[in-house]
DNA sequence: ATTATACATTTGTACCTACAACAGTTGTAT
DNA sequence: ATACAACTGTTGTAGGTACAAATGTATAAT
C-alpha cells in the first residue's frame, strides 16, 4: 500500500506539470498508465472469483454468441488486446468446465467454442462486480465529461 | 494486417455505438483499448532495436538520475505499470551492457544501479524515434483537445 | 544482548503476450 | 489429379506481470 501510494503520487506530479513535458508524450503517458489503474481495478475486482481478465472477456464473447458456434478467429477479433495465444486462454477455461471445443465439422481446420452452463452461471454472478467497479473508476467525470473523453479517445484513434 | 484491421474494426463500432452499452463500461473499454493501441505502437517502433517498453522505461528512469544511484524501489515507484519484477528487468539490461548493478555499501540490503555510457548512447539514438512515434500517435487531436483529454484523465483517476 | 519487526531484494510459480515455426486442411490453378 | 498457396490452429520460446515465500540486513523493543 505504501509503495502503491507513493509510486502514484510521483506519476500524478509529472502529469500535473504542465510544461516540462511535451504534450505528445504527456498526453501518451497519461492514457497508459490510466489503462493500467484501470486494469488493476478491474483485475482486483474478479481476483476473489480466481479468474483473469482475458478469461473473463473470452467469457463473455462467448456468451455474446447466445449459443452460436465461435471459433478462435471470432472470438480474437472481438477481444481488447490482441490475442497471440487464445489457444491456451481457451484451454484453461476447459479446465474450469465454463467452455467446450469441438473440432468444426464443416472445416475441420476450425474450432469451435461454446460456453457451458457453468460458464454462463459464472458470469451471472460476477457480472454485477463488474459493472460496480465500472461506474466506480468513472464516478469522478460527470455524464458530460465522459462523452467528451470517449469522443477524444475515439477521435485519437483517427 | 487484415485481422488486425478487423479486429480494431470491430471495435471501433462498439465504442462508436452511443447507446447500448453503459458509458462507464464504455468508458473503461475505450481508454483500455487506446491504452493498448499506444503500447503497440511505441512497441514497434522500439522493435528495430530489439528492447521493450519495459526496459527502455529503466533506462529512461536511470537516464533521469544523472549518474546518482538508484535503487530498486526508486525505480518502481517511477515506472508507469506496477512491476512486480524490476529484479530480473534489471538482469537483463545488465546483459545487454547497458546497466551496472552493485551493493549498497551504506545499507547492504539496497543496490545500486546505474546507466552505462553504452546505454547512454543507446538512449540517445531511439529517443527521437520514440519522441515521432508520440507525437504520430496525437496528431489527431489540437493542443487544446489534448488539453482537455489530459484534464479528464487526470480529473478521473481523483 | 537477544529477539522481534521492518525493510530491500531475490526467487519460484502461474499466467499472459508476442513472435515464429509447424502441421493439418482446404481451395484453386493448371 | 496434382501441386501449390492460403487458411486455421497449435506449439515452442523469450519476455513480462502478479503474488507469495524466502533471504539477508537494519532497526527497535525489552
């Protein structure tokens, strides 16, 4: 906690300077380490449910599907970050008994993946921890102000 | 490329949606992702000179101190993403030749680390390359909106 | 002086990411 | 029909992250 405090307190200094810094450099400074509080909120919040964020953002495009069958390349192209290997993500949801893979029929280079019932139970349960950390890490910013900033992020973006 | 134009595609439509899904889980989607698209792209072009963020991170912060020691914490508290792990980062700069790591002779439980006159020079040849990537990474947005960008950042994390 | 406590770093383990090499499958061009 | 290229996923390797336990050192309490 300590550590945690002081190593916050030093990072929020340099992106309160104004000057100093070039705007470029403050500005790209500033979205990733706010990417990483993010993460860690989020992380700590599924920590009691022993899952990690990636299994539990496959997870959830999963359910997405509502049954639909869902191979690798699906399931990469809607992921956050990218995905090098969804291969082992995928096999330790197995293991936990929330996801199936079958071999495709019709291509049998293809996989295909569904969530189980457990699977979907799961997600209902921590579903609500979620979205509480969500609109706790926004709750500083007002509606406005998170439209302007997604509109800013989006725009960034090209 | 076309994966990667698809998968950002596909994301790009969900943070464009203003409805459907909530603005603090939209919110939280869109720094994350624009946070790992930064990462990549400073990433690449660290790629040429075969170091990662992390490392070329320590050797800034080592740059930074201008020949006084630094010890471990001092790093930690610096960096932009927790590390759980300076320890083996700093073994492999000290590989490379561009750090030196030695005992602390006043209190023997700290080391000291410093930056070579090899990691100096290699400092000074990817800074540039860096400094363009940052600034690319921006030129979507004027100086006021990053501003702005910066403000609600800084406003979110309280 | 001895013991307990805190500190600074290292080490071990499990998981994730990036990249490259590989293997099996499919489609296609001749 | 065969050869070749493209596709889809798996596996191997090197680095990075998070957490917990271990090691060695310094400081405080008694």
């Amino acid at each position: 906690m300590y550590l945690q405090q002081l190593y916050m307190k030093e990072l929020e200094d340099i992106l309160l300077t104004t000057s100093e810094i070039p705007l470029a450099k403050k500005t790209v400074l500033n979205i990733s380490y706010t990417g990483n509080v993010i993460r860690d909120s989020i992380s700590n919040t599924l920590k009691p449910s022993d899952i990690s964020i990636e299994q539990f953002n496959v997870l959830r495009i999963l359910r997405g599907q509502k049954g639909k069958a869902t191979n690798l390349q699906d399931i990469q192209r809607r992921m956050v970050s990218k995905m090098s290997n969804t291969t082992r993500l995928v096999d330790k949801l197995i293991l936990k008994g929330f996801v199936e893979r079958f071999i495709c029929k019709k291509n049998r280079r293809k996989v295909e993946i569904f969530i189980t019932p457990q699977g979907l139970e799961f997600l209902k349960e921590i579903d609500p921890l979620v979205a509480e950390a969500e609109t706790d890490i926004t709750s500083p910013l007002s509606e406005e102000e998170l439209k302007t900033l997604n509109n800013l992020l989006t725009k960034l973006r090209n």
